[in-house]
C-alpha cells in the first residue's frame, strides 16, 4: 500500500477507517481516565533541544505537570472535558 497516497488524498473507506480508529483511541483514554481528557488539566507545551517537543497535561488542582499516564484514575477531580469526542 502506498502510504503517501493514504495520507495525502485517501478514499472515503480509508477516512473512516481512521476515524473510527481514531474514535476508539480516544475512548480508552476516556476509560482510563487519561489527565488529558480531564476537564481541568492544561496543555502545557515542553521543548527538547530547543525544539518544539508537543504538550503534557498541567493540573492545576494539584499545581503539577503530568508526565506520566494513568493518574487520572486516582484523582478525586477527574471530570470528562465536554468536547472530548468530537470526531
């Protein structure tokens, strides 16, 4: 499979595929109670030798920047965002 021509100009069957794919990513982290999925947490950029790295999860309940993945399950706090599945 040509996986420049999927990413580039891919077919209706193919846009769904990762759209459900997409769907039942997201909805584990809903299940699992992801801190990025928290209606309280902030994204909060990082940089790795001077470039752009991406963005953890800042609480600011518990005044702390999330690196890790499963803390939501303990938190007292956890509340789902409301635009969590817009896909």
């Amino acid at each position: 499979m040509n996986k420049l021509r999927r990413i580039f100009n891919p077919t209706p069957e193919e846009e769904e595929e990762d759209r459900q794919k997409l769907k039942k990513i997201m909805q584990q982290l809903i299940d699992d109670k992801c801190c990025s999925m928290c209606k309280h947490s902030v994204p909060e950029p990082h940089y790795e030798g001077g470039y752009d790295a991406g963005s953890d999860s800042y609480c600011p309940i518990r005044k702390e920047l999330i690196l890790g993945y499963g803390y939501g399950q303990q938190c007292l706090f956890w509340e789902l965002k409301k635009d969590a599945l817009l896909i």
